[in-house]
C-alpha cells in the first residue's frame, strides 16, 4: 500500500540533505524494502576512507554512506557507488560513482569536499569535451536521482519495463502522473539531452532525453495499467 508516502508530494518537500535521507527511507520502505541497522558503512570505515585519501569527506557524504552505503539493491544494480575502500581521485575529484561498464563516472570537485553538500560532476571518459560536467547541485539529490533510478533497474518484467518514444512523442504529464521536484539533468549517454521523472500513487516513469522511457511499478496489475495509459512498443510487454 502506498498510504502515507506519495513519492511527488514527499519530494516536493525536501529542502536539505535531511529531508533527502527521510525520502529515501520512505521511499525504501513503501517501494522496495525498508532500510535498517547496519545498511550503513561503520564510522571507523569512513575515517580509514578520509585517511587513505588524504582529505576530508563531505557530511553528505558520511550521512550518505553511513545511512545506506551497503545497500546495493538502492545503489549499485546498474551503476554502482563505490565502496569506502574504492573511493578515487582523479583529475581533481573524488570519484564515487561509476556507469555499469566504467564508461562515465560520477565525483565530486576535491574544492568542494569540505562541503556539506557539495555539487555533483560527472564525465564519460571517451568524450572530448570538458573533463568534469555540471550534474546536480547537491549530493544528497544525486543520492534521490541513484536511487530512483536504480529502482528502475532491480526489478523483473513484472513490475518494470521500458520502450522508445516514438519521434512524434512528447510525455509532459501523463495522465495520473506529476511531475517530480527533480531539476532537468543531463543523461551522461547523450550530450545535449536531459532526463525527467514523473510520478503516479504506484508508478514511476523516467523520460531519457526524449528517446526512452522506463517504468517501474508496485505491482504487476499496476504496470499493465501503466502500459495502458501510455500505449507503445513496450519491450516486456506480453505479444
């Protein structure tokens, strides 16, 4: 039952890292499993990460890791958040996140790692434009955007699926579905193109830069409604 946790309504609320934590064990608890003790890394794991590297963590960061840092069902179905011991610096960021086959990556600029929430960059590796990207503005919403979106990916057809937008497609709000407090954010894979998320009682849609569409829902019947409500070549739909 989704009573008590409206995904839109519950995001339009957060205004800090705090409230972004709270958002995120609700929406654990209501959609997926509810996050307990020792889902989190020990503080002796985060001060061995802040010594091996030589350099003060973000409290984002710290609250982040020590909140849920090994839940990979929240954070590393598709892409992964590294562990503690993996944390990296490369051409002056912290290194946190990396795209399931190492071709973008996700960090933080090391003049930022005595912020609280510090802004998040990414890069793909084999692009020739500027080395470190704007992705969001706070690392406690890039917590929100990892775990919606590796949501996404931890369930089978029977409750996720995805198809292309077709060229005449614009999805704006669907019907029953709000659009989610999440600002438009680059989709790594496209250069140009943004990603937008919209919400329904039980459902989720991610919009990628005009040209897919992912669905998660609570229940079988509640996707095959999903399905119906925005008809296209679903790929797990059944013939």
């Amino acid at each position: 039952m989704t009573e008590g946790f409206n995904v839109a309504t519950e995001l339009a609320a957060v205004s800090d890292r705090a409230d972004a934590w709270r958002f995120i064990k609700g929406f654990a608890a209501h959609w997926r499993k509810p996050v307990r003790a020792g889902d989190g890394c020990e503080f002796e794991e985060l001060t061995e990460a802040e010594w091996r590297l030589g350099s003060p963590l973000p409290t984002a960061l710290w609250e982040a890791y020590g909140l849920f840092g090994r839940r990979a069902d929240l954070t590393s179905v598709q892409d992964t958040l590294l562990s503690l011991d993996h944390l990296y610096v490369d051409d002056g960021a912290l290194v946190f996140r990396l795209e399931n086959q190492a071709v973008a990556e996700w960090a933080i600029r090391q003049e930022h790692l005595e912020d609280d929430d510090p802004p998040v960059v990414f890069r793909c590796r084999d692009s020739d434009s500027d080395p470190w990207m704007p992705f969001l503005d706070r690392f406690s919403t890039a917590c929100i955007e990892m775990v919606l979106s590796e949501s996404l990916f931890a369930h089978n057809e029977t409750r996720a699926d995805n198809r292309p937008l077709e060229a005449s497609e614009s999805i704006e709000a669907p019907p029953g579905f709000q659009r989610l407090a999440l600002p438009d954010y680059p989709m790594w894979a496209v250069e140009g193109c943004v990603i937008r998320w919209f919400a329904s009682p039980e459902g989720l849609l991610r919009e990628d830069g005009n040209e897919w569409l992912w669905a998660l829902a609570r229940t079988a019947p509640a996707l095959d409604l999903l399905r119906g409500s925005l008809p296209g070549d679903w790929i797990g739909q059944p013939s």
